[in-house]
DNA sequence: CAGTCATGTAAAGCACGCTTTACATGTCGA
DNA sequence: TCGACATGTAAAGCGTGCTTTACATGACTG
C-alpha cells in the first residue's frame, strides 16, 4: 500500500530515528514502512496519524480505489 | 483495539457470512475481529470503512486517545 | 422431529509486522 | 582527516493476522 511517510517525514524535518522514537518503534521499521516494504499495523497506523495529525485515510492508499 | 463491527453489522442486518463475504475474508476472520481477538491489518480495516460506509477512525478505538 | 441458518470454539499452518544486532556508505563540520 | 549523523541492507526470531477444516449449539421452520 503505498504511503507518504517520507515525504511527511522531510516536511517535519525529522530524521528516520527521531520518527521511529515518536513512533515507538525501531528505525528498522520506519525505513521498511517508507521504503513500502510492508504495511503498518492498525494501532501504528493510528499512532502515525496522530504523529503528523493527519487521518489515516490520508496517509496511506489503498491500492483497489 | 476496540471496535464497533458487532454492532454495525446487526445495523445492516447482515450474518457474519454475509460480512465476511463482502470483506473477502473467511467467517473465522469476521468472528475474531468482533470478539477482538486481533487488530484487522491495514488493507482489511480500510475495506470494513468502505463496507460500512465510515472513516476507519469512526469504526476503531485505539486504546490511547 | 428433521433440516437449515447463525453463531461459536479449536487447532494447525503460512505469511507478515516488528525487533534486535550488525555492518556499509555518504555527507558534513571541527 | 576524523568523527558523528543519516540512510541503507541483511538475517534471525517471535507473535499476530488470516486461512482451512471440523465440530457444537441454539433458534426457527416445515
């Protein structure tokens, strides 16, 4: 599914391990979830919204519109 | 992470298979996610918002507001 | 009463989400 | 040039998300 992480992410100016310690997950994943590796879990997926503050819906698209 | 899938479907009046069918998962799928067994994965929780019509913010809470 | 439908439990199996550890590369400032 | 920082790859290990199959129970209906 793609996303926008990284993107967000430089908007932010925050480096991948200063994401991953707002995320309260390793930088191994934050590099996996930017490079579209997999996808988030649900409970991430809402921690990442609330780290941008934006909704879900406007972080990630599914790929079936 | 709670969620109010139990009650949406009783809404529609739909039976766990007909749920499940419309979600593309088994009805084993739709029975562990409305008692809470397990989070639904990121595609799945976005297919349950089109299936209900509502943002996936609307149909889960996650345990830290 | 027999049959069907809805709901539920159980267990095995596979792929994915996330962790930990380690190492490699490029860039930048002292 | 040395060191720190940012990004990236690799691999092993564990729990979870979802499947398949099978069986059990209660309610309703002919």
């Amino acid at each position: 599914m793609r996303n926008h992480l990284k993107q967000l992410r430089g908007e932010q100016g925050w480096s991948q391990a200063e994401l991953a310690k707002r995320l309260d997950v390793t930088r191994q994943t934050v590099i996996a979830l930017e490079k579209g590796k997999y996808d988030p879990s649900l409970p991430l997926a809402f921690r990442i919204s609330r780290v941008f503050g934006l909704p879900i819906e406007k972080l990630f698209d599914p790929e079936n519109p």
